[in-house]
C-alpha cells in the first residue's frame, strides 16, 4: 500500500501532494514509534501472542476499512494500521527470539528468514498494488492488502497454536531445563 498511498490519497481524498507526502511520514512515524508503547502493553498487559495477533487483526481491520472506500473512514483506518503496527512489529520479533531458543545460528536462521521473508512479501504487495490499481481500482488493492494481512493473521494463530501444543516456546523449554538439572 505504502508505494501507492500519495497517489491514493490524492485520486480518492482529494490530498495535494505535500499534505499525502506529510501524511504518509507522519504514518510512517507513528507506525514505528508506536512500538513502544505497544511492546509495553505486550510485556505488561496482553502478552506477546496476544498482542501481536491483535496487532495483525487491527492491519486488517484498517486494510479493511479503506477497501470499503468511504471517506468517513480515512482517517480511523490510519489509526488502525498505527495501532496495528505497534502492536504487531515489537511481538513479532520477540516470538522468533523464542521460536529459535538460546542458540545463536538458530536465532540469526530464524531472523534471515523473517527478513527474506517480508522483503519477498514487499515486493509481492508492491507487483500485486500496481497491477490492482492500473486494472482494477483502490477497492481491489485495499481487498487484497486486507486479505492478505488476514491470511497472515491466520497463519501466525496456527503457528503460534502448534508452538503451544509442541512445547516448543523457547522460555518454558528453558524452565524445564534449569528444573531438570537441578533436580538431576
């Protein structure tokens, strides 16, 4: 979406172009700065699965809402996809520090592929917002960025279930260690 948002908000909210450029800083600001009240809401309040999958939920709902191409909802999806980010980005990383556990190569294995991973996603959002906007319209690229922020929702909850179910949560297997060793 990113790529696209000056013109967007130009074709469809009427914005000149250095008010949708400042829009767009500003976003992106608020996106990153929000991770710290949301990595403290993680650690304090709602926890690291919780908030990261709430996260993923609140970028869909924000996707969403500006595929539904009403103006009255602008600006509250903005405010969505802030939140959502903050919310999503500090979680996110947590979750593969503990998916890897204490080894070192596991851990540098785990972030190369989540990078690979969103750069791949980024290039794909890119490819598929262009070909959206150029033949279809907004609502078809905003439908797109929804679905596919709820098939990664989707897929985090499934992960993040197995993890469960297979013990492999990197701090309870390091609990189970320590009690081990002190126990013989």
């Amino acid at each position: 979406m990113l790529p696209l948002f000056v013109l967007y908000a130009q074709d469809r909210h009427s914005l000149s172009a250095p008010t949708a450029l400042m829009v767009l800083a500003i976003f992106q600001a608020l996106s990153y700065l929000g991770g710290l009240p949301g990595g403290w809401l993680a650690d304090r309040k709602l926890g690291v699965r919780e908030s990261t999958l709430l996260g993923a939920l609140l970028l869909t709902l924000g996707y969403g809402s500006l595929g539904l191409d009403r103006a009255a909802l602008f600006w509250p999806a903005m405010g969505l996809m802030v939140l959502g980010h903050g919310l999503f980005r500090p979680g996110l990383h947590v979750l593969i520090a503990r998916a890897t556990g204490h080894d070192e190569q596991a851990r540098e294995r785990g972030f190369l592929w989540h990078y690979l991973a969103a750069n791949v996603g980024y290039a794909a959002g890119a490819l598929f917002g262009e070909w959206a906007h150029a033949t279809r319209d907004w609502v078809t690229l905003f439908a797109g960025a929804a679905g596919a922020s709820l098939l990664s929702a989707g897929l985090l909850w499934v992960s993040l279930s197995r993890l469960d179910s297979d013990g492999a949560d990197a701090d309870t297997q390091a609990e189970r260690r320590t009690a081990a060793s002190r126990h013989g």
